[in-house]
C-alpha cells in the first residue's frame, strides 16, 4: 500500500502489519530492501503513533519527515504502532500498556526485520521511546547497531501524579496546536492537530500510571553500542522529562567511546517537527552512517 498522510509523502512507504504479543502492529516501511547496510527502527512518544511523529507531511510542508529525510541520505527506515495506538490491535486494559508491554513490541517488530534478512538494525527513540530503545538495548545488546535517544524521557526521578487513572488520554486539538508555538510554525502545528483529531483522537494511558507509580529508569551502564542523544535546546523543562539521571551524567556514564551529545538550537520536545528538524536530520543521519 503507498503511504499517504495528511499530504503526499515525499518517499514512497509501505503499510503493513507485523505480529505483536497483544495483536496486529501497524507498521510502515520507507526505502527498505534486500541488502539494506542501514536500518534504522524510529520508536515513537507516548502521544503520537511513530507514523505521525516520524512521517508528517502536509501540502506544503512535505520536508517534516524524519524518515523521508533518512531515506534520502541512505538509511532505510521502519516505523510502527504501539499496541493500542493508530491501526494496532488494543490491549485489554489501556493503563497496562507501560515500557515493558512497549518493549515486547519492539520485540517483535525487530524480529521481523531478523526474518527479512535486517538482524541489527539501528534504533531511534523520541521521549518515551527513548526509555523504550534503552532498555530494548540492555536486554538485548546484540540485536542493536547504533542507538539514537531523541530528547528521552528516561525515566526514574520523582513520581508525576496521575489522577484519576483514566485508561485513555487525549490531548484534543489545542494541545497540539499549542504545543512549543515558540517553536514550531503555525501551519505545521494546525496541520498536526488537524491530523490528530481525525485520526488518533486518544492513546493509552499506561505511560503514565507507569511514571505515577514510579519507572524504570534506563541504565547508561548497560548500554555498550554507539549511542547519540540528541536534543532540541528548549527541550527536556517537562516533569516527565526529568528522570533519576541528569542527561550529562547519563551520557558520561555510556561505556562506549563511540558517542555523541549534541544541542540543536531553535526547537523543544518536538524539535524534529520545528526549525531545528533540518540540523537533527543531518546529525543522525550522519552519525547512523558512519562505521
């Protein structure tokens, strides 16, 4: 199937499902096939589905797309739907779709890609996905190449009050649209709200009875790939991002040399779909390349 979204994609992309623990995962595909050197897995947030945060587009923003904007410079890319988010089958219970329910579909969606002949693929993680590749990592340190943390919410660090515990979250219109307008232009924020409400008007709330109830942090130690974090210079302020390790110490704390901290100016939480998308492009495309 040619992927569309709310305008033309610039890559032409493949939607499909993928086996899951819970059901169905919707998946979707740019650039990838035989012999592919580099793929790279995008986990998404705990808002958007990984087609919406990594494959926006919109007449006349058609340069939005993180994972056209890693096709076209080499890398083929794989994206998919938490269970309970977008096209994926729904858990039973909303509030039990937490970190390790999200690891299991990672799981999955890897082991897919084993079986299409892609045993090592990359892995990039934006906020809550962060927390998701990292710990995705740490279990499983051979199935990894090289590793991105987009502005991760790590995890650990103080508890965030959720009550009452409601199994579905949505953010509705103004959340979106007036998410980091600082930051991010008018007709990308409205276009993205647009999108949101008519399709995926809520997602599953277990992110956040797990950050109530206390997480899991991600352990630097753990972690022997090639890793880049990579954040937006307004990013990380949220209480949800404030996890149990500061981002430096974490970084320090990496056992590879082969690793990279790096600021982008001129975007927040959401800096791949702001101003700053442009140089967050060029550095993980740079740094998923090299070796």
């Amino acid at each position: 199937m040619r992927a569309r979204r709310a305008g033309e994609a610039v890559t032409e992309g493949f939607d499909f499902f993928v086996p899951g623990p819970a059901g169905k995962l919707a998946t979707r595909s740019k650039g990838l096939a035989p012999g592919c050197a580099h793929v790279v897995v995008l986990v998404q947030g705990a808002n958007l589905t990984g087609q919406a945060g990594f494959d926006f587009s919109f007449p006349g923003g058609e340069d939005y797309s993180l994972m056209d904007a890693l096709v076209e410079r080499g890398l083929a890319a794989v994206t998919f739907s938490l269970r309970g988010y977008g096209r994926s089958d729904a858990s039973d219970d909303p509030l039990t779709v937490d970190t390790d329910a999200a690891i299991e579909d990672l799981a999955s969606v890897v082991d897919w890609l084993a079986a299409e002949g892609h045993p090592r693929p990359h892995l990039l993680g934006w906020s809550w996905g962060g927390r998701i590749v990292a710990r995705y990592g740490e279990r499983h340190p051979d199935r990894v190449a090289r590793m991105v943390l987009l502005d991760p919410a790590l995890g650990g660090g103080n508890l965030i009050p959720f009550e009452p515990e409601e199994p579905w979250w949505s953010g509705g219109w103004d959340y979106f649209f007036e998410r980091e307008a600082q930051y991010g232009a008018e007709e990308m924020r409205r276009a993205l709200a647009d999108y949101v409400v008519e399709h995926e008007p809520h997602s599953p709330n277990g992110i956040r009875r797990e950050n109530a109830k206390g997480s899991i942090p991600a352990d630097p130690e753990a972690l022997d790939c090639p890793v880049l974090m990579i954040y937006g210079s307004g990013a990380g302020k949220a209480a949800y991002m404030h996890g149990g390790i500061q981002r430096a110490e974490y970084f320090e704390r990496l056992p590879t040399e082969n690793k990279a901290l790096v600021i982008v100016p001129g975007g927040g939480d959401y800096a791949h779909l702001q101003p700053a998308r442009h140089r967050i492009h060029e550095a993980i495309a740079g740094f998923l390349l090299k070796g």
